[in-house]
C-alpha cells in the first residue's frame, strides 16, 4: 500500500508541473517515477530470495529384531551416531523393529515410501530379496539390503548392499582366543587345543567368520582344532546355550559364536563358575556384562563408519556405491575391550596383528596358511551368477591370497578347511 501511494504522489506532482512543462518533460518524468516505483519491489524481493537448501532425506529403518540382541543393538547404536555426526534429527529416520524375513518386510519398505522415506536400510540378509522387489517398484527410493549379495547383479541403481571386513575383527578375535589357549597348555591346564563355535547358519558368512576366527587361533597354536555346530536361528537364546554346552561336555575350553545372542557366553561363565576351564569370545558387543570372567573379547562391527559414509551421500545427493565393504584401515571393524582372563601379552599381540592388517602385511586368507583335503588352495570362483550356491566367474585368489569382501561386500569365503569339524 506505501509503494502504491509513493506511486500516485509522483504522478500527483507531474501533473502539477504540466502547465510549465512539455508533454515530452512530463512524458519522461511519469515514465521515470513509474520504473522507480516497479523497481523498488524487485529490488526488495532479491534480498528475500531463498537460500539453496541441501537434498530432503528421510531414512527408513528396517531391523529384524531390536535392541534385545546384539546384532541389532550394534545397527541400532551405529545409526544414531551417524545421524548425529552428519545432522540428521530424529523425525528424519522411522523405525521398524522385529521384521521377519518374509513378504512383511516388503510390505514394511513399501509402507516407509509411502510415509516419504527415500533412503531404506534393511540389516538382515533374509530381507534382501524382499528389499529388492521394492527397489525394482520405487526407482527413486534407495534401498540398502546390509550383508546381502545381490545388488552388482540385479541390474537396479538404486539397490545397495554394505558389509564390513568382519573377518578381520575375527582373525584377531582368535588371536585373543589363541593367546589364552597358549597360556593354558604351557599351564598344563589343557593338553589338547579343542576350541568350539556357535554358527547360526552354514552361509558364507558365517563360515568366512568362524575361518577367520580359528586362523587366529592356529597362529598362536598351530596344532588347534575347531568343531562348528549350527543352531539354525540368528537369535535363540536356549538353542545358543544348549550348543555352547554340547561343545563344552566334549571337551571344548575356547568357546565362539555367530549368533546374535548371550546364551553361548551365559552357558560359558556358568561352566567356568562350576569349575569348567572353559572361556568365550563373543559377536557384536562385549560379553562381559553376562560372562565377567569368561569373556575375552568380541569381535565387533563398528556400523557407524558406514551410516556415516551414507548419510552423507544422501545429504550430498550423491549416490551411495552398488557394493561397500572397509575394515580396520577405516575402523569399520574392532575387537572389545579385553577381559580380565585374557592371556599375559594380549593388548601387545593384538596391537601388533592390527597394525599389520592395516598396512597390508598381514593377509587373513593367506592361502598359504590353510589346506583343504589336504591341498592347497590355487582357485575359486566367488561370485554365483545362476543361484544354484555354486560361484561361476570371479576369481577370488590372486597372489596365493583369497581376497575377500573384494568381488561384492557379503564374505564369499565358503570352503571347508582342514581342523574344522562341522557337526551338523
């Protein structure tokens, strides 16, 4: 209204003017007064230009348990930190909590597009051919199925898998382990080096994990061997404890697991409490709250590195790499703190084994430190293109190293090595 009333007094005060004036004079002077008066807003409405604002990021969280298990807990934590290190506030992240591997959780991605998620997180490997139909119906939603192995082949940009060098964490985890065991036979406390794991399932990863695990062990004590047995669940408290106490009653004194609860290191601390020798190195999170003296350490996946990683892509409008996998040269993985049964001369071993992963001088699957039937292993093929479990192209061994988490990120490792013992 002010801008208006400027306006008619120029033009109020030309009029007067024109009986000594010329129509030219006027002309130009009521031309002048009206550019000023329509310029003046232009001007004002530059200044009130909004300022480019980064990519709108809404994430979705797809968990197949919640914060009761170890494996979920670490996701859990890893996001929220990552959210936090990046600037994400927590009305841009939804979760969703105990999402069974089935069509529910295609039913829960296509819920979180719908509630305007375009970044869907899944941590569970049973999600990912579910996680993929919904990449394959939402082309502008990102979907990141973790620990999965599909995404180089499903032909989608927008499906993504992410997993961590765990086996690194593991090999060191058997260090720790090794180092006890040591300890116990020049102790004449243990006269065979019989070590035990608790598997979920017989997938790749987890028999990439448990090889690493008793490579570690194999390079304190050459002469250890392992049995594996398999309860056929991630998380199944009972089942975890009632394998760890088979393993323990034939005569097992070093207990793991990949398995996503405390059942195993519950049922260790109980046998050592009762007069067992018998200790345990835990997954995902420190075990020593449930098995104080039993405990070593546990091998640990430290999820923040990658959220961080893809938050930021997605706040940048970058996109997020097809396949990521980083260990300890990025601190993507670690070992827990170490537990007050450990060996003497633990911290000093662990810290010389992690420098030389990290600078590449130590390889984890040295072809040169295992035998299968006896033989050493020259060839494998990792990557299974037809989904028959078998690889048919992608050679996993250069340089008499078997590099893996190098061809995709999920572990490729599925060969029977010589001291493994699987049980069922």
């Amino acid at each position: 209204m002010k801008k208006l009333i400027a306006l008619l007094a120029v033009l109020t005060m030309v009029f007067a003017m024109v009986a000594c004036a010329t129509t030219t004079t006027a002309t130009e002077a009521t031309d002048t007064a009206v550019a000023e008066a329509t310029e003046a807003p232009a001007a004002e409405e530059a200044t009130e230009a909004p300022v480019a604002e980064a990519p709108a990021v809404k994430i979705g969280v797809i968990l197949v348990h919640d914060e009761n298990t170890g494996y979920d807990a670490a996701h859990i934590d890893g996001i929220k930190e990552a959210a936090a290190a990046v600037g994400l506030t927590d009305d841009q992240i939804i979760w969703k909590y105990n999402i069974s591997e089935d069509e529910t959780c295609y039913d829960t991605a296509i819920d979180l597009v719908e509630q305007g998620c375009n970044y869907i997180f899944s941590d569970s490997y049973g999600h990912q051919s579910y996680m993929q139909q919904a990449a394959s119906e939402n082309p502008d939603v990102t979907f990141v199925s973790m620990t999965g192995d599909g995404a180089a082949l499903s032909g989608l940009a927008n499906f993504k898998n992410a997993f961590p060098h765990t086996f690194e964490s593991r090999y060191v985890s058997g260090v720790v382990a090794g180092m006890k065991l040591q300890e116990l036979m020049d102790a004449g406390t243990v006269t065979d080096p019989y070590v035990g794991y608790v598997g979920a399932y017989p997938y790749a990863e987890v028999v990439s994990g448990y090889t690493a695990f008793f490579l570690g062990v194999q390079s304190i004590v050459p002469t250890a061997h392992m049995d594996v047995t398999f309860t056929n669940s991630w998380y199944d408290p009972t089942a975890e404890a009632e394998a760890a106490n088979m393993l323990i009653a034939k005569g097992c004194c070093i207990i793991s697991q990949h398995a996503d609860s405390t059942g195993a290191p519950s049922a260790v601390q109980t046998a050592l409490d009762a007069g067992t020798t018998v200790y345990c190195v835990g997954y995902n999170i420190s075990m020593l709250s449930v098995a104080p003296t039993a405990a070593l350490t546990s091998a640990q996946n430290v999820w923040s590195v990658y959220y961080t990683y893809a938050f930021s892509a997605a706040l940048a409008g970058e996109d997020i790499v097809t396949d990521w996998s980083e260990g300890y040269a990025t601190g993507a993985v670690k070992i827990s703190e170490l537990g007050e049964s450990c060996a003497a001369g633990t911290a000093e071993k662990v810290a010389e084994v992690e420098a030389a992963i990290k600078d590449g001088t130590l390889s984890v699957f040295d072809c040169s430190k295992f035998t299968v039937a006896g033989e050493t292993v020259t060839s494998f093929l990792a990557i299974d293109t037809d989904g028959d479990w078998v690889g048919d192209t992608g050679e996993a061994i250069t340089d008499g190293i078997f590099q893996e988490s190098l061809l995709r990120s999920a572990p490729y490792f599925s060969l029977d090595i010589d001291g493994i013992t699987k049980l069922n």
